[in-house]
C-alpha cells in the first residue's frame, strides 16, 4: 500500500512538473524520428534488392537469348565469345546481398557504412570501392543521421536525470524529509519506490516506441526475430542507470549536488570512458591505412605479367592441383595456360594474404575494445544492439567472407573450364548461373 501510495504521489507531481513532460515529449519526438530513419533505410535497401533481383532476371534472359539465336554475344562487342568460358563467366550476373533485417530500425550500426549488395567477378575483391569503410555514430549526427540506439544509449540517462534530479534533494533542501519518513516508512523505500515508479514510465516508453519502430517497418514485432531480447537489453541498460543515479540520491545531500553528480557520472560513462578507450585503441592499433592492398591490386598485380610463361604454369598448377591430371591436349601437346588467367588467379590469392592483415588488425582492434567491457557499458551495449539488429561488424565481416568465397569459385570454374577445353553450351552457362550464385 505504501508503494502505491508513493506511486500516485509521484504521478501527480510527474503531471503537474511541465519541465519534466517537456522532457518526456522531447524523447519520444527524437525516438520517433531515430525510427523513422531506421525504418527508411530498411526500407530503402529492401526496395535497392528488389530492383537489382529483376534487372539481374533481365540480364540473364538478354544473355541466354545469344546462344538461341546462335550468336557468341554482343553485336557492339565482337571480341566476345560466349561459348568460352572466360566469357561466359564474366557476362553469368552474380550479385551477393546482405539483406537488412526489420530489427535494424532500432540499431542502424554499419548499415550506412558497408555496401548490402555487390556485382561479383573474378576480378573483384572484397575491399573494393562499393565497400565502404566504417564511420563511428558520432560522425554520422553530423550529416544528420540519428539512430534509436544513439537515443536510448545517450539521451535515456538524461531523460532520467530530468526525472531523478529532485527525488529527496527538494525535500532536505526544504527541511521536511523527517516527516515524510514518518508518513511513508524508511528512506529506502521511499526513494525506491520513486525510483522504481520513472523506471517502469521509462520501460513502459521504451516498449511502445519499439512497438512503433516495428509498425514502421510493416513487420510485426514477432516476425522480428530479436524483438524481444533487444526490450530485454534496454531494460537491463535502463535498470543499470537507475541503481547509479539512486545510490547518488542516496547519499545525496542536496539538489545541486545530486545534479551535478549525476550529470558527472553520465559524463563518465557516456563520453569520457569510450573516448579514453577509443584512444587507448588506436595508440596501440593505429588504424590502417591499406598500403599492403594498394600495393597487391597495383605493383604484384602488373609484377605477375612480367613473369615467364613456365612460372605462371608452375603457380596455377600448385594453387589448382586438379590441373595435373591433365597436362596435355588432344594431340598429345603440352598444355599452357593464358597469362591473363594466370595472373587473375595469383592476383587474387595476394590480394586475400593483404585482406588477410587489414582484417588481422581489425579484429585485434575489436578484441581490445572488447576487454573494456565490464567498465565501459555503453560501448558494449551499443555492439550488443548492433550485434541483435544484424549491422554489427562481424556481420559485415561475414559477408565480406562469403563475397570472398563467390570469387574464388569463380576463378577456380574459369581457369579449369579453360583448361579441360569446357565448350559453353545453353546447358553449361545454365549451370553456370546457378553454381556461381
């Protein structure tokens, strides 16, 4: 009874405090815009899908017809030779996705970052121009961009420290908390008890602004595979921000101090901690500047065609050891392999060992900023929702591997379709649309 009794006190006083409801609308007004940015760019990516998957169906009609009609390709382009399969490969349309999950309204991550969808070929890599490199949330404010977890993970604590600032400083600064003790029993769960009554207002927000971002999406919250872990998540960060400003207000003494030390250890943990950290990072992992990759695409990429014919032979047989079953052609003639298959096949493996260290260091950079997790919440809660809302590091870093992998299949179906003399057929290249994607 004493805690419904707290309860309907605060709520009156909640309604009647004008500063404290501006606060409040304020919230809500900037998580619906957060949303309303999550839920575009979803939407957005999802709409970018649709329209390379049909102009994809196009392409493969328009190159399937050629070999109807009994043409090698392109009239404008002679040169091309569709029953080849250098050709063949080259004009098979293979895109890879990453396609958005809905969850990624409410934590928008690396989604600007990094390409969702890539044209892949034996010449690509997965460090290509369309993947873009990763700009942190901060920088992203600048151009506009504002995302639900920014709001929750930023903006939340001082949405409660409005609340909080004068839960049991207003009284002592008035003299009177003896006789509300009296009233209402011990200090603790009066305070609590107040406490408690801005955290269940803040969860209950929470609950309906995430029901908001998933009907902006059009995906029901069920259909959202971590809907509810992610609740659970911002439920866990709201109760860690209510134990720290109701231990100050324990001990507080007074309004302004009560204030002061909570905006203080906002401050702490919210900027200074992950600012501190973030430096620590880069003094000992500077970031990298991707001179190991310029270099293979550009100088051992052009170093490879200066190489005797019998040392390109060499390296392809030990890198494709199936091409030894069949070193000679029909008429009992050694076989060579083009210089241009062979450099594309080498190049790609330097280019994967320079990926290798850029990617090397980038993992070695996440693992230290994972050690300062258990004194650094916010930067752990915020890869946690990166992590539940699919636009993670690691989920791009997936995707990159499986692009990786793409390329690779396709170079290893040029240089041995090339090799055994594969003729591509209407049948063939059919195989090749499916197998490659």
């Amino acid at each position: 009874m004493k805690f419904f009794t707290i309860f309907l006190y605060e709520w009156r006083h909640f309604v009647r405090t004008p500063f404290k409801l501006v606060a409040i609308f304020l919230f809500a007004g900037a998580s619906t815009y957060a949303l309303q940015n999550g839920a575009s760019l979803f939407h957005k990516q999802t709409e970018e899908l649709e329209s390379i998957e049909a102009e994809m169906l196009t392409d493969r009609a328009t190159y399937l017809a050629y070999y109807d009609s009994g043409e090698k390709g392109p009239k404008a382009r002679p040169w091309v030779d569709l029953t080849t399969p250098y050709w063949a490969v080259w004009y098979t349309p293979v895109y890879h996705f990453k396609k958005p999950s809905p969850a990624m309204v409410y934590s928008i991550g690396q989604a600007e970052q990094y390409g969702f969808y890539k044209s892949v070929n034996f010449r690509s890599s997965t460090y290509d121009a369309d993947m873009a490199e990763e700009i942190a949330n901060p920088e992203r404010l600048q151009s506009g961009t504002l995302d639900f977890s920014f709001v929750s993970l930023y903006l939340l604590p001082l949405l409660l420290l409005i609340f909080l600032y004068n839960v049991k400083g207003a009284e002592a600064d008035e003299g009177f908390l003896s006789l509300i003790y009296t009233q209402t029993g011990t200090e603790r769960t009066w305070l609590w008890a107040r406490v408690s009554f801005y955290g269940g207002l803040v969860a209950v927000l929470l609950l309906v602004l995430m029901l908001l971002g998933a009907a902006l999406t059009g995906v029901s919250p069920t259909a959202i595979p971590s809907f509810f872990s992610l609740y659970l998540w911002h439920l866990l960060y709201l109760g860690l921000w209510l134990f720290l400003f109701g231990l100050i207000l324990w001990q507080g003494k007074s309004t302004i101090g009560n204030t002061l030390q909570m905006l203080g250890v906002w401050l702490l943990l919210a900027f200074i901690i992950p600012a501190a950290v973030h430096q620590w990072v880069s003094i000992r992992q500077p970031p990298s500047l991707m001179t190991d990759l310029i270099d293979a695409q550009r100088d051992d990429t052009y170093a490879l065609y200066d190489e005797p014919d019998s040392v390109l032979q060499a390296r392809v047989l030990a890198l494709f050891p199936e091409m030894s079953n069949n070193l000679t052609d029909e008429a009992g003639q050694p076989k060579r392999i083009a210089a241009n298959q062979a450099a594309t096949a080498l190049s790609n493996e330097l280019i994967k060992a320079s990926i290798g260290k850029i990617e090397g260091r980038n993992q070695s950079r996440n693992r230290l900023i994972s050690y300062s997790y258990w004194f650094n919440p916010v930067s752990f809660m915020l890869n946690k929702l990166n992590q539940l809302s699919g636009t993670h590091y690691q989920d791009y870093q997936a995707y990159r591997d499986e692009i990786q992998q793409m390329i690779d299949k396709q170079i290893k179906v040029l240089v041995l379709d090339t090799w055994n003399g594969v003729e591509v057929n209407k049948q063939k290249y059919l195989e090749y649309q499916q197998s490659l994607n």
